[in-house]
C-alpha cells in the first residue's frame, strides 16, 4: 500500500540474489511480497529457475496430466476446434499447407498412418456411414457408369486390374482365401450345387458339347490314361 502510494522509493538499480549482478530495476518481475514490490533474483534467474523446474520428469508428468484434462473439457474442444478452423482458413496457412502435403515427408507419414489398423478401421466406420446416407449409393453409381461408359477408362481400369492380380502378393492372399472358404463345409456344397445347375445351362451344355466335338482326341486318350490309373 506503501508502495502504491509513492511513500516507497524503488531504487534505479538493485543487486539480483542469484547471479549477484547489479541490474537496472525493469530486469525484475512484479511481485506483492516485498515493499519495493519487486523479485528479489533477476528475470533471467527466475525463467532459468522456471525452466529447470518444468523439466522435472515428475513435474512434466504432471503439467501433461493437466493439459489433458483440460482439452478434454466440451467448452474447451469446441474453443480449439474453432480456433483450428480460423487458423487453416488464413491465405498465408493455406498456401503453407498445399506445399507441405507436396512433400516427400508428408506423403510417408500418410502413408504410415493410413497403414495403421487403427486407421483403417476408423475409415472403415466413415466409410459405412457414408454410404449409408440416402442417395449415396446411386449418385456413385450414376458416376462410375458415366466414367466407364468411356472405353479408354475401362481399358485403364481393366489393364490395372490384371496388373493387380498378377502380384505375386496379391495371389498369395486370394489363394489363401480360397482355402478358407472351401475349409467350411456348408460352401462346398454351395459350389456343387451351383456347378450342378451350371452343367445344366443351355447355353454351357451347347458351349460343352462343341468343346468335345473339337477336342475329341484328347478326351478320350486323357480318360484312358485315368482309367488306367485307377484300375
Ligand atoms: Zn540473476
């Protein structure tokens, strides 16, 4: 009170108790403890004494507990969510942004994090959801029967397919697919069945009975050679 009334001299220059240097008085933070109402250690003593104290592991631990609570708050994710939004929508951000996501680094990272199964199944989750929006559905449709309606793009999609299917990876996996699906019983029969009326088609019994009437020779000696074998 002293102070505030001007009864107080504040001297020019005061000694810092830490570093003992002598330093003109605005090197002192604000403090209401003592009667000249300044810090006895000097700022750079103080933010050193600050910074030392908040790379305490224990201390560290604790301010992150803190932060995380605190941006958990609704009030506070709306409060960052829209700051966010400001923040990106500015000229000079968006021009930052559009160079970085041309980055080499970016396009790992993204490629990193899309790889993640946590990843794929969050975008699995957006992905129903989104197609289970009325009319969704067949605006895709509409789309990809425009784009294919142009030969170039379904010889594109075709040629790309039969890369596809040619990696050795990619074989791998449909050959273990397979082998899983006709480990269950209930869909072998499902083949037979479907094969059984397949046969009886007229169209594949014509397609069948040409195929002998070409290939007549070849038949007959195959079904020798597993008779013989079989006798
Ligand atoms: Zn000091």
């Amino acid at each position: 009170m002293e102070r505030l009334q001007g009864l107080v001299d504040i001297p020019e220059k005061k000694e810092c108790t830490k570093c003992h240097r002598v330093l003109p008085i605005s090197y002192f933070t604000k403090t209401l403890r003592n009667r000249i109402g300044k810090a006895p250690a000097c700022k750079d003593c103080a933010s050193k004494r600050f910074r030392e104290y908040r790379s305490n592991p224990e201390v560290k631990e604790h301010l992150n507990e803190y932060r995380k609570e605190f941006v958990k708050k609704p009030e506070q994710k709306k409060r960052l969510s829209e700051y966010t939004k400001k923040y990106r929508a500015r000229p000079e951000v968006k021009a930052k942004d559009k160079e970085n996501r041309q980055s080499p680094e970016f396009k790992e990272k993204l490629k990193e994090y899309l790889q993640r199964p946590e990843t794929k199944e969050l975008r699995k989750g957006y992905r129903k959801n989104y197609l289970a929006k009325p009319g969704v559905k067949d605006n895709i449709k509409k789309y990809m029967d425009a784009y294919y309606s142009i030969p170039e793009n379904l010889k594109k999609r075709k040629e790309y397919l039969k890369e596809y299917v040619s990696r050795p990876e990619v074989k791998e996996r449909s050959k273990q697919y397979i082998k899983e699906y006709y480990s269950k019983p209930e869909n072998i029969e499902h083949r037979k069945e479907y094969l059984k009326k397949y046969k009886q088609r007229p169209d594949v019994k014509e397609k069948n009975r040409q195929y002998y009437l070409e290939n007549k020779e070849k038949i007959n000696k195959r079904k020798r050679e597993n008779y013989k074998r079989n006798k």
